[in-house]
C-alpha cells in the first residue's frame, strides 16, 4: 500500500522560497557563473520536476523555450520569473 502525502498551497510557496533562497546563495557566493541558456535535463534538475512537468510548463505556456535541432533550450531569466511566480 502506497501513502499519499497532500501538499498544500503553502508547502508550495515555502519550496519556492527556499528554492529561490538557494539560487540566490550560489550566485552570491560567485563559484558558479550562471548560464544564460539551460538545457531540458538542467532546468529539471534545478527546479526538481519530472520531464512530464516541464512538457506541461511548455505546452501551458508558462516556460518559454528555443529549439535548434531536436534541443530544447531555456532561458535561465524566464525560470527566475517563473520561480518567482509569473511567466511574463
């Protein structure tokens, strides 16, 4: 038997502070210098989400993207903005 575990709208935003929190820090902390352009494997692993999940930010329109050949590419910007609660 498999538990199902609720989230809630708060549980969201707090993971989205602390994502952001996180983001902030490593840009801050000048180790790495941040890409203007991510791949799909790269966006999913920043933001934790599945290949599904971000299929879904694509096609809902809520994460821009760039395809040259059979790459999909994202601008790190509209990732901070849709971290950030807006997709425009």
């Amino acid at each position: 038997m498999t538990a199902i575990e609720l989230i809630t709208k708060e549980d969201l935003k707090a993971f989205k502070h602390e994502l952001l929190n996180e983001f902030k820090a490593i840009l801050q902390s000048g180790k790495v210098e941040p890409k203007q352009w991510l791949k799909s494997a790269e966006v999913r692993k920043v933001l934790k989400i599945s290949p599904g999940t971000l299929q879904n930010l694509r096609i809902n329109g809520k994460l821009r993207f760039s395809k040259i050949g059979g790459m999909m590419y994202y601008k790190m910007e509209d990732i901070q903005k849709l971290l950030e609660g807006g997709s425009e």
